[in-house]
C-alpha cells in the first residue's frame, strides 16, 4: 500500500514537473527557441523593446459581403450617372450645342469661295469668231464690321451650351435619385417580408399551444380556427411584400445593371452632415446650388443674345475682299484681280427685321416666365421636402416608442398564456396591434430616408463628379443589414436603415405608478392530462 502510494506520488510529481517544463518552454519567444551561435542570449534580447501588437477585427461572411456590395453599389452609381439613357441623352444635347459655340466662333475667319462661269465672247471686230469660255473665280472674304451679329451668335451658342450642360446635371441628380429611391424600397419590402414571415411562425407557435389545449379540453376549437384564419391572413401579406419586393427588385436590375442578395445590401441613410435646421436654410441652399435654375436663367441669357443679334442687322456690314478671276483658254479679255471693301446695308422690305425682333423679344419673355416658374416648383419641392423630413424625424420617433410599448404588452400577453391567465384571442389582438405598428414603423422610416433623399436632391446634394472622389457616397452605406427580429418576433433594434450603431433592446420610458400597476406573474399548477 504504502509503495503504490508512493510510486502515485512520484508520477504525480512527474507529471506536474512536465506541465511546468511545457508551459516555460510555451511562455519563451520564438528567438529562445532556436538560438544559434553568435546570436545574444534571452537576456540581452529581452532589452530590445518589441512592438506591440493589436487584435485586428475578423470580419465575418456578412461583412465581408457588405462591403463587396457597397463597393459594387457605389461603383454602379457613379457609372448610371454617366451612363444611364436619361442622361446620354442630354448629354448628346449638350455635344450638338458645343459644336454651335464653335461654328459661331469660328465665323469669325476668313471665308474662301471658288466659282466659276461659263459663255460666249465676240470681240465685235471684223470676221470676229464667237467663242466659248469658262472663268475660274477665287475669292477670300473676312469681315471687319458686322455691328455685332456674331458677337451676339457666340454668346447665345454659349449661353445654350450652359443651359444644355446644366440640363445634363439635372438629369444626373434626378437618376441617382430614383436609384437611391430603388435601392431602398428593395430593403423596405425585404424587411416587411421578414416580419411577416415570422409573425406567421408567431401565430403557428401560438396555435401549436393551444392545439395542445383543445386536445386536453380546457378550450374550444373557435379560438384555433380564429388563429388559422390570423394566420392565413398575415401568409397573404407575405406574399404581397414579396411581390412589391420583386417589383423593386425589377428596378433595383434595371439601375444598378447586377441581381443583389437582400441580406448583404448594405444599410442606406443620407449622412448626417446633410441635415438642414430651418426651412429658410433648405430654401437658400436650394436657390444657391440649384442647377434647374441655372438651365432656365442659361435660357434667358440665350434668348437675350438672339435680340442682339436681330438688332444688329440695322446696322451696315463691311468687308474686306479679294477675287481673283481666270480664263485658262484666254478668250475672255478680263482677267482682274481684284481687292476691295465692300460696304452692305440690308434694309429687307421694312416688316421682317421687326417681326424677327418682336419674335425674339417674345422668347426673352417666355424664358422668364419658365424662370419663375422654376424657382416656385422648387421651392415647394423643397419646403415640402423639408418638412416632410422634419414631420418623419417625428413620426419615426412616436411609432418607436408605440412600437416597443406595444411589443412589450404582446410579449406579456404571451407569458401570461404560458401560464394560463391569458386567453388566445388576446393575444392574437395584442400580436395583431404589435405587427400593424411594427409595419407602420417601417414605412415611416424609410418613407423618412426618402424624404431626406428627396431633400438633398433639391439642395444639389446628389451631384456625381465622375473624375472627382465623390466622399458622400462612402458616408451614405453603413454596416450591412443586422437581424432585426428576435426569436418571440420582436424587433430586435430600433434603428433600422441607419448609419447609426443600434442598442440592443428597444428602450421606452415609463412611470414608475405605471411600472408598480403591471400585476405581478405567478406559476399556476400544470393541468394533468385526463
């Protein structure tokens, strides 16, 4: 006995000795490990400070497709707002006025005309012979004084040109809007799916419990029969989300030119730096960056520069001119050359040079009138922008606090039928109140995001540089789509399409008279079966 007990000591010992050998030998650096000679002992290598390291976050599959999708996302959008139809068309509007900036400056050179004529020439002596010729004619002719007329046709090309190129940035905004728009009405629909589908795997848990009841005969079957008729009726709102989602999905291909997964879109929220406090700054800014603005008032500079142009035909035209004339056969006894300034001055017949200038007197007004007709519709674009952001801000905020009380009273509501003091009628009334408010929740925000979208809009935020870093892109993706229900079919955080980090668990503040009035839970005995 006492050498067993023995012999077990010095194994213990051995093995506790071992241990310590293992864990010394793991506790040295790598250097100590395998030292060579000439190498310094541990000592002196211990005196070299050693960098310090940091723990890299490991990114995990949803994050890592996120941020592959963000980068696709923010690559399309710069590409649709180049290359979309919408604006290849104005842009090729745009191109076709350059080249009349152009043409009217080029006007301004040297024209060069070569002509030629033909006939019979007779000398009149006597036996003259009557004899065919053709004269070649060169000309060269520059224009000294025109009284303004190409002046005025290069402003107004140019002042076309604007207009056009102003036109083309319109176009652009408003693509990346409807993209923007697009992309957020796919993770609308998507997460409206998701609550339905599990407020339909809610009603199922639900009606499995009191199936189980039914069979005991503690209650009847018009409560199952209430829960299955729930149930189909939240099945058929699944699948009218899934269709809505389907239809924006249709557009989502159609903008961004690839099929997404839902679950890696990454969230979308205008960044917060685009936030405007009053309603006269949104109004100011929007005057100040609005390119609809600045086509119509690029028109009235155009329409204004063609009234130039009709006034100067009053005045008398000179130019310098050279002709050289001809006749390779000689039989035409003239052959000058000729240089000279001609002075022109076209009265025309009394009606059509006013009639050219009312015309264009006519379109300066016009012009105006679109002007102003312009500034109203952007300016109740954006008042009504602004305060539909403001007013969503609001509602965002009330439905959460309804959401999350609501959520509180089904989840105990449904603790309450666990224990057998909650009957199942209720329970699907208090579900019903909760989804209804939760789906409430989610049209708020996003109609929210849209709205805040639609602002930036008219505010000239959404303007895409294509050779500039356009850095409010990277600010309007977030983290990737979080889940956002938990297993009893709550939503799990508050924040949905937001930049912002999330809390955990809805938060609502209460009284503490209303926190003392909930009645308190008890465990009821378990009913045996008969």
């Amino acid at each position: 006995m006492k050498g067993s007990t023995a012999t077990g000591r010095r194994r213990s010992t051995g093995t506790g000795v071992l241990c310590a050998a293992l864990c010394a030998s793991f506790a040295l650096p790598s250097a100590a490990l395998a030292q060579e000679p000439g190498v310094p002992e541990v000592s002196e290598v211990s005196n070299v400070p050693l960098p310090t390291l940091s723990l890299a976050r490991r990114l995990s599959t949803p994050s890592i497709g996120a941020a592959s999708y963000a980068q696709r996302v923010k690559q399309a959008l710069v590409a649709l707002s180049q290359e979309y139809p919408e604006v290849q068309t104005a842009q090729a509007a745009a191109t076709t006025s350059s080249y009349g900036v152009d043409a009217a400056k080029q006007a301004r050179y040297p024209r060069f005309k070569l002509g030629t004529s033909s006939g019979n020439y007779n000398s009149g002596a006597d036996n003259a012979k009557t004899q065919s010729y053709t004269v070649l004619t060169a000309e060269a002719r520059v224009s000294l004084v025109d009284g303004g007329a190409m002046s005025a046709a290069q402003r107004a090309a140019e002042a076309g040109n604007k207009a056009d190129d102003e036109a083309v940035i319109t176009t652009s905004q408003k693509v990346v809007l409807d993209a923007l728009t697009a992309y957020l009405q796919v993770q609308r629909f998507d997460l409206k799916k998701q609550i339905a589908h599990k407020a339909t795997e809610v009603v199922a848990d639900l009606s499995k419990a009191e199936a189980r009841r039914v069979a005991l005969g503690v209650s009847g079957d018009n409560d199952l029969n209430m829960a299955a008729s729930r149930r189909a009726l939240v099945a058929a709102r699944e699948s009218d989300f899934e269709a809505q989602r389907d239809e924006a999905l249709a557009k989502f291909r159609n903008y961004f030119k690839f099929s997404p997964n839902t679950e890696s879109l990454p969230v979308l929220a205008a960044p917060a730096q685009w936030r405007i406090a009053s309603q006269e700054e949104a109004l100011r800014r929007a005057e100040s960056r609005s390119t609809e603005i600045a086509e119509a008032q690029g028109r009235i500079d155009r329409a204004r520069a063609l009234v130039d142009q009709q006034e100067s035909s009053l005045y008398p035209t000179l130019d310098a001119v050279v002709v050289k004339s001809k006749d390779p056969r000689g039989v035409s006894p003239q052959d000058p050359t000729r240089a000279a300034f001609e002075l022109n001055w076209n009265f025309g017949n009394g009606f059509d040079r006013q009639l050219r200038l009312k015309s264009a007197l006519a379109e300066v007004a016009n012009q105006e009138a679109k002007l102003e007709g312009v500034k109203n519709n952007l300016f109740e674009l954006t008042s009504a922008s602004w305060a539909r952001t403001v007013s969503g801000r609001e509602r965002e905020k009330q439905l959460m606090e309804a959401v999350s009380t609501s959520g509180q009273a089904f989840r105990g509501r449904r603790r309450l039928m666990e224990f057998g003091r909650e009957t199942l009628p209720k329970v699907l009334d208090a579900q019903l109140d909760y989804y209804t408010l939760l789906f409430d929740y989610v049209d708020g925000v996003f109609d929210l995001r849209i709205s805040e979208l639609r602002l930036a809009r008219t505010t000239g935020e959404l303007r895409v540089e294509p050779d500039v870093m356009n850095s409010w892109i990277d600010r309007m993706f977030g983290p990737p789509n979080r889940s956002m229900l938990t297993e009893d079919g709550l939503l799990s955080a508050l924040c949905i399409s937001s930049n912002a980090a999330c809390p955990n668990e809805p938060v609502v503040e209460r009284s503490p008279s209303a926190a003392a009035n909930n009645p308190s839970l008890r465990r009821t005995p378990r009913l045996m079966p008969r």
